[in-house]
C-alpha cells in the first residue's frame, strides 16, 4: 500500500502499486511519478527526476524514514509519502 | 463614514477610517476620537495599534479584572474590501489566564462589519454593575440591556441578541457561561462557531458584564488606488489558491495534519509524554471527510482557502451539527488524551464553543489532570466521581463541563495548568506544559525546531500564531529577511534567526489583519504592495519587516513592565528530552543556544529586555524611561 498525501496538492490518494523487485524507495517513487506526474508540482522533484525529499517525507506506517539505502522496501505493509503541514 | 483622515497637509491616508471607538461600561460614556497618523503608519492596525494603545492605558499596579483592563478590538488597513483572507479582526488586553499581552484573533464578518461601520478600532473600558452587549449600527451607538442573554449558551445567546437589536446582517461574537464566570480560559465566539480563542479575554468580557458585541456596517471603505487594489486582489487569490496547502486546507481542513504527524511527529501525544499512538488516522481531516463533514456556507468572508468544516452527527451519543474541529483541538481532546473517537472530539469542540472556551488549553488541562490522576495526585474525590482515564471521552467532555461551570476539579483546571500545578503539589509542575503561563499549542519543538525560541519568547506564551514557522521551517524561504533556503527543521542553528524574522513579519499580518494561512503564498513584498494600495503610504518589504519588528518588540516591552524577564523565555523541560518512538527521537532542540541566537539578533539585554539602541532604532524611545528607570 502506497499512501500519498498533499504530494498531489490537496488529495489524499491510498494505492496499490506493481514494482519490479526487490523495491527500492528509489522503484518506486518512479512507479509514482511516472503515474502522477502531470499533477506533481516541480518543486517536488528533484534533477534526478525523484522525490525532492527536503520536502517530501518518506516513511513507513509507524514513522520511520525511509530512504535510498534501504535494499528492499516491500516487507513494510505501507509506504508513505507526505508533504508535511502545520496545522493551525 | 467622513473619509479618510487628513494628514499633514493635503496627504491621505486611505485603508482606514481614522477613529477610535471609546466605550466606558462604568458610565456609559460613548466617545469617538482620531487616531494619530503616527500610530497608523508605525504599527499598521490591529494587534500593532492595540499594542502602541495599551502599552499607554493598562497601568502596572493593576490586577486583571479591574476596570482599567481594556478590550482593545482592532482591525487593519487590508480589512473591509474582501482583500483574501481579510475577515479578521483582534481583541486585545492585559490576559487573565497569563497577567501578560495578550491578542488574540477570529475570521468571520466581524472585521468586515467594523471597518464599514466607520472604526478602526474600539474600546472597552470600564465596568457594568449588569449584564450588556454593544450594538455598533454605523455611526449608532448604544450599550443595550443583555439580561435576556444572560446565562445562556453562546448560539442562543447571540440569537437573542440577534432579536433584540433588530440587525440582521450583523456579526456578533459573545461569551457562554464560561466567560461570565470569569474562568480564565474563557473565550468570545461568534459567526457560527468562530474564536478568538487563547489568553482568556471571554473571562474579562465577563468581568465588565459585556456579554456581546453585535457590529453591522455598510459604508464604503476608501483605498488609494482602486483599479490596482481590484488587480491585487486577483493576483493574491489565485497565488493563494495556487498553492499546495491550500489545496490541502480546502479538502480537509487544517486537521489533515493529524495524518501527517504520523510521519513529522509533530502533533503532542499524552500530554506531550509519548511518541507514538495508533490513533492519528481515525482523526485526521482525511477521515473527517469521509464521515462527518458535510458542505455548508458560509465560510470566512473574502478568503479563497476556505479550510473551515462543517459537521453533523446524526447518531449515537454524541449527536451534533456545527463548526467541525480544527487541527489544535484534534490534539488537545485527541492525541494529547489518547482519545481517537472522532465524533466525541467533535462534540468536545462544540461544548467549548456554547460555553465559550478556547480548546486548546481546555484539552491540555484535561490531559494534565489525567495525568495527574494516573499518578496518584489527584483521585475521584477531586473529579467529583470522574475516572479520569486516558482516552475516555466521557471524562474528557465531564471535565469541560465541569471548567465551564467551576464546578469540582474544573475550578482548579479553569485556572489554567501552571496555576492549577502550584496548587496541586506534589510535582505536578513537571508535567505542566506551560509557557508564560499559557498551555502549548500542538505543536512540538522536537519536530520543528524553530517552534523553540518561538514558544519560548511569543508575547502572550506558547503561541503558534506569533510566528508561524512551521510555514517555514523545512519549506518556506522568506529572502526579504535574507532566508534564501528552507532550513533543516533540524538544524541546530539558524532558529533564533528564523524565529525573530517570521515573528517581525507575523506581527505584521496580525496588524493588517489577514490570515496566517495567506502567508504560504504572501510575503513581505507581496503585504508592502498591499499596503502601499491601500494606504497610499509607501512601504517596501525592509518597511514592512522593520514595523514587525516595532510592534513585537513594544509587545515585549509591555510584558517587560509586568515582570516577565529572561529567566520565562524557557521551555518545559519534558520537550527537552528525546520523543521516543516517534519519526523525531532524539532531535532535541538547545533551547540554550537558541535563545543566545534569538537574543543577539533581536539585541536584547541578557535580561531579556529589548537593548537602548534597538528601541531607539525602531522608534521605541518613549519606552526606554519605563525599562530602564
């Protein structure tokens, strides 16, 4: 399960993704941009054509980073991708 | 309206009406009287013109419920000609809960209705020996017998007032029972369900016996340059739309970021003891939207964002329809009281808003005494038969009543947590998750540094509002200050900087007066043009940062006169020490070393006073005999 939030401005979007494996944060976030990208805006990205993640969070379903490193992202039940906010 | 002020010669200074509205509750004395051009120009309006007023009328040698506390209620030069966001208005006096400044600010019609009814602000002065509201009907003014309101609930009580004085476009903003009771977290609600929430100003309402204030205006309002104020108004609302928090706000409302917490760790969890909990998503906005939200008008006058909700719940025990929780009392009846019934939080917000009480300190009060009773320091005999569990919302929405009415431990709560703490014992303090007296915003310094100094040095203690910087801090540059980059919101350096810089420009909106929601898409460049348009005065950015900075410091030099000093620019130490389990353990902000960094920016003295030099570089001077006597 991939849950996106505000990486789309305003929408809330939970899917279910196909990733060639082992999947890498890196796998994936193609898989996404490649899907979504006509709705990201550009500062979301960066030159490589991934996630700018300065603001875009990466983490599991209890909070924990995840990153570039990690050799295979798929024994987590979710991954998350959020642009944080400050709610008021 | 007469039009705009006359200034120097033939110069006008449009965007205001130039009056001051003086009401005397203790003789029933109505007076209008021109202010300065001065205070105009160097402190904007608002929570500015509020201060440069009330740093001179509240004297030192008084207590807080004496007739010489004011309510100050003030707009800006951005309100009352549906420029985005700008359905502000401010209420501002010395605050019962803290002893210090307080302003405190609500959206709806109020501001709308003030400004085209000829004022740019009012005060309340004085005392009355019965129950009264104020009616502003343009240029006709009457204090008017509210004994029919008297004791009611905040929606009934502005119903009657509705009726009474014959207005049907007004505004009104009114206090509940707990205003009248002068529970000092006691706050004025109106235009379904808006608060000008922190510090306890319902409780100085209560105090003079004004139940209300109904306003209703209709005049035109005068800006320098129509064609281009028209332009502006069209380019800010579709940057403000354009951007992704609002998108987001639209949606799902400002508690969207309950879900992302999840992953920022920023919302407070038992208190602010733990770090992890499993009930963020079931009340998140996201979720919100798919249950009990429903679609309604009106929103905030004049604002593209439009992130307020509303709900109904047809169902069950909590059956309700009204204003939908926002993010901060989310955390408060939420995840600071590890309760994730959404519908019972909704019924929480409601129960504040009828009695008229700020939910945030409400819900740390409640979370306080939770824990207190966890502990051992507090038992049923205290909670009038309560078990005070955590996460029950039974207990949560017993101990509101119970504040509202000061009745059993809600006497004590209603005090507020660092007054209810000393009176405990037993350690309580420690867990007493304070700032100056006021219960912290939801917000955690761990999770964005910047949040530290800010808290620590806001005018009115734990404020999120007076300087927003989790608009900034991982995002958000502001290169007019000289922030060309968004800051790790991590960085162990940079945050005195970033906290003094968003603070001076904050202290700005809350004068012009707009929404700090608007400041993800308005600078200081873009708020210079505005209030050049406006005005007619010419302001660039520098002018707009350096009035910020007039009006923070003379909030501070207000503070100064009552006591407050270095050694209460500090943090609770329980966020002082790693947030296990959360996305943020072991980020702990040096408050120490941010503050030496605050400190030398700002130039203040190593006892937390604003030095000579900066005051007379800003305009201060007339406040340098007061500090330094």
């Amino acid at each position: 399960m991939v849950r996106l939030y505000n990486v789309i401005p305003g929408k809330s979007i939970e899917d279910t993704l196909e990733c060639q494996v082992p999947v890498t944060l890196e796998r994936l976030e193609r898989e996404i941009i490649k899907r979504h990208r006509a709705e990201l805006p550009g500062e979301y990205l960066n030159e490589d054509g991934l996630f700018n993640h300065r603001l875009i969070i990466s983490g599991d379903a209890k909070g924990n980073r995840l990153d570039y490193r990690h050799p295979d992202i798929a024994g987590g039940s979710e991954v998350w991708f959020m642009v944080p906010m400050v709610g008021g | 309206m007469d039009g705009p002020v006359t200034i120097k010669g033939d110069v006008k200074l449009n965007g205001y009406t130039g009056k001051l509205l003086r009401v005397n509750l203790t003789n029933g004395k109505i007076t209008v009287e021109e202010i300065p051009e001065s205070y105009l120009k160097d402190y904007i309006g608002g929570s500015g013109l509020a201060v440069r007023y009330l740093y001179d009328e509240i004297p030192v040698d008084s207590d807080v419920f004496d007739e010489n506390n004011k309510l100050f209620f003030s707009v800006g030069p951005l309100n009352g000609k549906m420029f985005p966001t700008s359905g502000r208005f401010v209420v501002s006096c010395r605050s019962p809960l803290t002893g210090i400044w307080l302003d405190s600010s609500a959206s709806g019609r109020f501001a709308y209705n003030l400004k085209r009814a000829g004022y740019d602000a009012v005060s309340v002065e004085g005392k009355s020996d019965k129950p009264v509201y104020l009616m502003i009907d343009n240029d006709r003014i009457e204090i008017r017998d509210a004994s029919m309101a008297w004791g009611k609930m905040v929606s009934e009580a502005i119903k009657g007032i509705f009726d009474d004085s014959g207005l049907k476009k007004a505004s009104c903003f009114a206090i509940g029972p707990a205003g009248e009771k002068l529970v000092k977290m006691a706050c004025m609600i109106g235009d379904t369900g808006k608060a000008a929430g922190r510090g306890g100003s319902g409780a100085l309402m209560g105090s003079k016996k004004l139940k209300a204030v109904i306003v209703y205006g209709n005049q035109e309002m005068q800006v320098s340059d129509e064609a281009a104020w028209k332009d502006l108004i069209k380019e800010l609302t579709a940057k403000i739309n354009a951007h992704p928090v609002s998108e987001a706000l639209k949606n799902f409302g400002t508690s969207v970021a309950m879900a992302m917490t999840i992953q920022s760790g920023d919302a407070p969890i038992k208190n602010w003891k733990d770090g992890a909990w499993d009930g963020f998503m079931n009340i998140s906005g996201i979720t919100m939207a798919k249950t009990i939200l429903r679609k309604h008008e009106p929103q905030c006058l004049a604002c593209p964002i439009r992130c307020c909700r509303y709900v109904e719940i047809d169902d069950g025990p909590y059956q309700m329809k009204g204003e939908g929780p926002e993010y901060e009392t989310m955390g408060s009846f939420g995840s600071m009281c590890l309760n994730d019934n959404l519908e019972s939080i909704a019924y929480a917000n409601m129960l504040c808003n009828e009695y008229g009480m700020d939910t945030i300190s409400v819900g740390a009060s409640v979370s306080f005494a939770m824990e207190a009773y966890e502990k051992g320091i507090i038992s049923k005999e205290d909670t009038g038969g309560v078990a005070l569990q955590w996460g029950s919302a039974e207990a949560i929405l017993a101990i509101i009543r119970q504040i509202a009415n000061r009745e059993s431990l809600g006497a004590l709560l209603g005090e507020g947590v660092r007054t209810a703490a000393e009176k405990l014992g037993h350690g309580a303090a420690d867990f007493a998750i304070e700032v100056k007296g006021l219960e912290l915003p939801m917000h955690d310094p761990r999770a964005f540094f910047a949040f530290g100094p800010t808290y620590a040095t806001s005018p009115r203690g734990a404020c999120h509002t007076h300087g927003y910087v989790g608009a900034y801090d991982g995002q958000g540059v502001m290169p007019e200050a000289g922030l060309d980059q968004p800051q790790d919101p991590h960085a162990m350096t940079g945050k005195g900087f970033l906290a003094k810089i968003v603070q001076d420009f904050d202290s700005v909106v809350q004068s012009a007066v707009i929404c700090l929601f608007a400041t993800y898409s308005i600078g200081p460049t873009e708020m210079a043009r505005a209030l050049t348009i406006a005005t007619g005065v010419p302001f660039n950015a520098q002018d707009v940062l350096k009035t910020g900075e007039r009006i923070f410091n003379l909030q501070r030099a207000f503070n100064s006169r009552f006591g407050i000093t270095s050694a209460d620019d500090k943090l609770p130490a329980r966020l002082l020490t790693s947030k296990e389990g959360s996305p943020v353990a072991g980020f702990v902000p040096n408050i120490k070393e941010q503050l030496a960094e605050y400190y030398d920016v700002r130039d203040w003295e190593v006892d937390g006073k604003p030095s000579k030099s900066k005051l007379k570089e800003i305009g201060l001077d007339f406040v340098i005999g007061d500090l330094y006597a």
